[in-house]
C-alpha cells in the first residue's frame, strides 16, 4: 500500500491580480497579505483509532471548535482560568507586549483545544504575554489569565487589514486573487516548493457560509518525485510505511501519482474532480481555495498545507490509490501512535481531522459511492504532520475504479455534502 504524502500550501505576499474570471455566482477573492484563520480545534470529542490499520468510525465529533458561543461572564471565566493555571504546560516567564496576527483569534481559560472561549480578539489587537511555550502562551485579558495559541502572535505591530472573506465589500464581483507562500507563516520554511499560486473563489450564493474550503488536487508538481521535505516539523522519522517507508526523516515533496488501468494520469483525474467540488462547493455557498487548477503548480505538501492553515477553515485533498481492486473510498485517519499524536500541531488537532474524514466518508455513502472496509486507514502523512485546521487526504477508490464524467458528478456530490455535514450546514 503507497503512502500519499500531501502538503499544501503557503499564501503569500498576496499580491492580487483582479481579472476576469468565470461567470457565474462566484468570483476569485482578493486577500492581503497578514490574513490567516485561527485553529478551530475539536469540541472535545474524539475518534481514536484502533491498533492495526483501522481506526473505529463510530466515535467522531459532531461540532467544530470557534462556532462555540462567547460573552462568558467574567467572573465564570476568571475562575475557570485560576483553575487551570496549575495544569498549563511548561512555559518560559515572559514580561511582553504581543500583537494577534490573525483576523478572529480565540482566547481561552486553559491551554487546551477544548476549553472554553473566552471571547474572540481580532488582528492588531495589543496583548500582555506572561508565559510562553511553542504551543500555547498565557496572556492578561481584561485582567484575566487566559491562554491563546501562540502561533498566532508576535512581538511586530502587524499592519491590519480586512482579511476574512466575509470583510471583502460587495464591489469585488468579479477578478482574481492569486495567494502564494508567505515566507513568515509558521511551518513555511520547511517548504522546498513554492514559487506557485494557488486562487481563492468567494461565493456569491444567497447563503453564503463563510466558510473557506481548500480543494487540493492531489500531486501536479513537475519535479517534485526528486525534492525531498521533512516529513515532522520536529524532525522524528514516520511511523507508518508508504510511498516513503516507517523510519524516514524526509519524504518526497510531492509524488508524481499513479496511472488508471486506462493509462490516464491520476494528477488529471484529481484536477478534473477538484473543479467539480469546486463548483459545488461554490453554489451551496462556500468559498473555495483552489490549490492547483493547472496540470502544474510549483507548490509542494508543505507549502500547500501551509496555505491552507492560513486561508481555509478545512482543508481536503483528493487521491485515488495505487491498487487494483476498485477497493472504495477511504480517507488516511491519524495513526494510532502515541509519540505521532502528541507532536504538534497533530496533538492539537488529530481529532477534528477524523471528524472530517467521517463527515466525507458519510456524505460519499450517502450518494451510493462504494466504501472501503469501515471508511479510514491510519497513515503517516507530510499533510497531517502539518496540518493546524480539519484536514484530510481522502481517496476515491485505486487505478481500476470509474473516473468517468457522470462518477465524478456522484464523488463531487458527495464530497459537498459530507461538507455541509461537518461544518452542520
């Protein structure tokens, strides 16, 4: 069995070229350069996976961490902070002013996913930064102690800009906007890849989401089979076997893909079912980052995974596997290693990636779509390694399955609605 290895994408400097694009009810959006989307971590439920290859799909979260309510009193949330302060993990004494780079990050009463939201602050905001650690740092607001994720602030007063679709005006109706790798988003400088762009659509749906959903066409890379990536950002080898084996430090930056027993690239096939999700996506009214709609994107895993923690609330990678079985669909679930699940940002965030991944295989089901074993395979991925938002390499069966036109109609419905599934829309 191959291991897909898929990391996608950095945003940069986004310098936005506004031209004509499709007609229709979307447009490509325009975004500066400090956006990011904070971590929406699991609500506390799990998914664990089993031993072996499977993980159990009946146990998964219902709801996304950052939708929660907030306005707690004061007087509830200081307690609740005073409480935890003992658990927080090891952290250096710090005595300094930060900044949030993030357009609506959540502050928190502990230094954990789950724990309960304060209140929201926005970029620029100014903050008084007591402990740090690579994770977490606890910070005073408002007199409380209260803790954020700590990747989302620096010591730089950041030039704040509306960034989040939903701050775009109504004048921009129609264009582009090309986002690449920004070179300061965390996780950026492990990229090898990354001189390509990929584009961000906003919906112009009655009932726009707000929501941002990468579609990352699996592999497109030329030259990516001969660079290699750090496959953790903490440098331990993988766990599991692959396309790059159980023990390997670095890993392919991008694959090249397998070829269907017709002889068709699996890079087209992937295309072409990233443009159908995109469309339907983009009429439920979801806003869509495409990371690749070419037959080749400079951008390799990481710098495509990167670009999806910074610009998307999901992230979701398409594959189709390299055996002959016409197996069924199935999406690479967190392995069940200890030492895997407690490196960041996979600690944080192992959860809400099986809770994508249930969602999908869901909707998949739901449309008649064939499922392999129970839905999920664990799997040591560059893309999980890396990935700070609900991420999932979901494949759609191997080289001898149906890719026809009307089958790629069925994935895309499906797809869309194991969407609307996770997000409860």
């Amino acid at each position: 069995m191959r291991k897909k290895i898929r990391m996608f994408g950095m945003a940069a400097a986004m310098a936005v070229t506004m031209s004509a694009c499709h007609s229709g009810t979307y447009e490509k959006v325009d975004v500066p350069e400090t956006s990011a989307v904070v971590e929406t971590a699991a609500n506390g439920a799990q998914a664990f996976g089993t031993s072996g290859d499977k993980a159990d799909p009946s146990q998964c979260r219902d709801t996304v961490d950052g939708i929660n309510t907030v306005g707690k009193t004061a007087e509830s949330s200081a307690v609740k902070a005073e409480l935890t302060t003992e658990t927080a993990p090891n952290m250096e004494e710090r005595n300094e002013t930060v900044y949030v780079n993030a357009t609506d990050l959540n502050v928190r009463t502990a230094p954990q996913p789950g724990a309960e939201v304060v209140t929201k602050v926005t970029g620029g905001q100014e903050l008084q930064r007591t402990g740090y650690s690579d994770s977490w740092s606890r910070v005073v607001y408002n007199g409380q102690v209260c803790y954020v994720s700590s990747q989302y602030l620096t010591t730089t007063k950041p030039q704040v800009q509306e960034t989040t679709a939903a701050a775009h005006t109504d004048e921009i109706r129609s264009g582009s906007s090309e986002v690449g790798l920004n070179a300061d988003w965390k996780y950026a400088g492990f990229s090898k890849i990354n001189s390509g762009k990929a584009v961000l659509y906003r919906s112009e749906s009655a009932n726009r989401k707000g929501k941002v959903v990468c579609v990352n066409a699996g592999h497109g890379t030329s030259g990516g089979g001969s660079v290699k990536t750090q496959c953790h950002p903490d440098g331990t080898p993988k766990v599991t076997g692959g396309t790059t084996g159980a023990g390997a430090t670095s890993a392919v930056a991008v694959s090249g893909g397998m070829q269907f027993a017709d002889g068709t690239g699996e890079a087209k096939v992937t295309l072409a079912l990233a443009k159908v999700l995109k469309d339907k996506l983009i009429a439920r009214g979801y806003d869509v980052l495409m990371i690749r709609e070419s037959d080749d994107v400079q951008l390799d895993n990481i710098a495509r995974t990167v670009l999806a923690n910074n610009l998307a609330d999901c992230h979701i990678a398409l594959h189709w596997d390299s055996t002959t079985s016409n197996k069924g669909a199935f999406y690479m679930s967190v392995p069940n290693v200890s030492s895997y699940r407690s490196m960041e940002p996979v600690a944080s965030h192992w959860q809400e990636h099986h809770a994508l991944g249930d969602s999908l295989i869901a909707g998949l089901k739901g449309t008649g779509v064939k499922i392999f074993s129970n839905g999920k395979m664990e799997m040591d991925l560059t893309q999980t390694s890396y990935s700070t938002v609900p991420s999932v390499d979901i494949e759609l069966g191997d080289k001898v399955s149906d890719h026809s036109a009307a089958t790629l109609d069925t994935l895309g419905n499906g797809l869309a609605d194991g969407v609307e599934q996770f997000f409860g829309k």
